[in-house]
C-alpha cells in the first residue's frame, strides 16, 4: 500500500505554490510514495485579494482539516506576515479542533516551508513558530537539516531556506524562486517522503 504524502500550502502571489510543486516531485521521486497537492481555503476576499493584485488561485483542490488524516506524512507551506505563518494557514489550522480532540494527527511526521518578503524577515522564526501547530497535534517535527549539503552553506548567491526546512525570497513579489531554492525543495519533499515510508514500514 502506497505511503501517502500530502503537500500542504498557501499561497497568495505563487511563491510557496512553485516550491510545493518541486517538494511534490520530490516526495514522488521516491518509490511507493504518493505525493498530493492541497492547497487551504482563502479568507479574503475577491474584492480585497484584487486590490492586492493577487493573482487568481491554481486549481490544486481545496484541502478540509478531516482529510489531513488521510496522510502518513505532511508538509506544510506559507508565506511569513511579520515573521510567522500567514492568517489564512493559521486560520486552517484553528479549524482542525477535531483531529486533536482524537489526536488523529499523532505520530505522523511533519515538514514546513515557506516564503518570505526579505533576507531578515522570517526565514526561521516563521517556521519556528509554526511548530507549535504540530507539538499540539503530537506530529513529528522533521527539519531538513543539513542534509541538503553544500547547498545550505551557499554564500555567493541569495538563498532561501534554513535547517527547518526550504524556503524562497520573494522580495517586491517580482522575484521567483531560484533553481537552488528549487533543489532544496525536491530534497525536502524526497527527505520527509523517505521517513514517512519509513515510519509507515515500520508501524
């Protein structure tokens, strides 16, 4: 039986949503691995997400809480707001009430990425304060590390990403993630995938 993956995101300008594309890659590179996309309802908005110039959603399905524990690993994206996750994965998060009453999340191995607008603006603190979200559901924390090798030790190129997991810059929102953000993000995606299998195999 297939070890399910599910990539979870929020996205408001495509940041977060290219690199769930290439963690879902990454996660599907590994063998009896199936690796979904999802993406978390919207709060704003038509009105107010125009005003923001947002580009319209993807059509990656919409994800409800209960479905959650369908998965035997998950990885969490979103961009920062002033160094932690946005309102709309938080608000997500505050509607899987249920799965916790029934610890129906506990045990399962967990992975965050993220977005943020600058070098100094939340590159660790936004996936330090998601931890929380996971403690409480009794998840496994699964950091990337430095597993990634010479690539976390990158200095002659602006990079995003940290030990907590992969991540992107997207400055003025006109910068994309970068093909070592990329690669970062296929190897995130294949690391957890590889431990959720594993824990899966083991159970």
């Amino acid at each position: 039986m297939a070890t399910k993956v599910y990539i979870v995101y929020y996205s408001m300008y495509g940041h977060v949503e290219k690199l769930a594309e290439e963690i879902k890659k990454g996660a599907a590179s590994v063998e009896g691995v199936e690796a979904k996309l999802w993406q978390v309802p919207e709060t704003l908005s038509h009105e107010v997400l125009g005003k923001m110039s947002a580009p319209s959603k993807s059509d990656v399905p919409i994800i409800s809480p209960n479905e959650l524990a369908e998965a035997d690993g998950l990885i969490f994206g979103f961009p920062t707001r002033f160094g932690m996750m946005a309102a709309q994965f938080k608000a997500f998060m505050d509607a899987t009430g249920g799965l916790w009453r029934t610890q129906q999340l506990a045990g399962k191995p967990a992975g965050i990425f993220y977005s943020t607008g600058s070098q100094g603006g939340g590159q660790e603190t936004t996936p330090l304060t998601a931890i929380t979200q996971l403690v409480h559901h009794g998840m496994i924390f699964v950091p990337i590390g430095y597993t990634f090798g010479a690539g976390m030790f990158e200095m002659e190129k602006v990079k995003g990403g940290s030990p907590y997991g992969a991540g992107t810059f997207a400055g003025d929102g006109s910068r994309q993630p970068s093909e070592l953000e990329l690669e970062q993000a296929f190897h995130q995606g294949k690391y957890v995938a590889g431990i959720a299998k594993k824990l899966k195999g083991s159970a």
